[in-house]
C-alpha cells in the first residue's frame, strides 16, 4: 500500500482534472486583478497537491489519466505554473553536486 502524505488532498483523477480546468489559470492576463490572480493560483496549487496525492496513492498511470482530461492548452497553462512548485517538492531530481558522496568515497572518486 502506498504511503501518503498527511494532509494530502486525496481526490479521483475527475475531479483532479475539474480543479485544473477551475483554476481558469487560460484566462490569466497581464492586467488581472491580484486577488483574482492570487484564487486562480491557489487553486492550481490545490490541484497540484490532489495530483501528488493521486500519484502517492496510484502512481504514475492514475496521473496520466487525470491530465488527459483536461486540454493542451489547460495542461501547458497548469505546467508553466506548477514548474516552480515542483522543482521545490519531492518530485525534483537533486541538483548535481548536492548529492551526498558515493558509500566510502569521495565525491567524483
């Protein structure tokens, strides 16, 4: 059984998807108000927490399934933003050099 994070939002693939495509993140503009730009982006960052509990609670496939329900433009509008937000999870590889040295070595040896 898969470990999941406490307080992660555990939601369906469906409705994963409904909280990309309410996040209305395609009608973002230079000119939005920053109280509608600040709900729009909360509530893609709720998405982003419901689609790592869905990847910790059903892995890789059930993520794929809840991004083929939303559209191109959807899912590019959702990753541009979401980018940041990952790189500063667990999902993102280590940076090169911050990686703890080989078991009885040097770095590089």
């Amino acid at each position: 059984m898969a470990v999941v994070s406490p307080g992660r939002i555990e939601l369906e693939p469906e409705e994963v998807a409904g909280l990309i495509r309410g996040s209305r993140l395609l009608d973002l503009r230079a000119d939005t108000p920053a109280d509608v730009r600040r709900r729009y982006t909360e509530t893609a960052l709720t998405a982003l927490d419901a689609l790592c509990g869905l990847a910790e609670r059903h892995g890789t496939d059930a993520v794929w399934d809840a991004l083929a329900l939303v559209t191109h433009r959807e899912l590019l509008a959702f990753a541009t933003l979401m980018a940041s937000e990952l790189a500063d999870s667990d999902f993102a590889l280590p940076v090169p050099g911050d990686a703890p040295p080989p078991a009885g070595g040097e770095p590089g040896a």
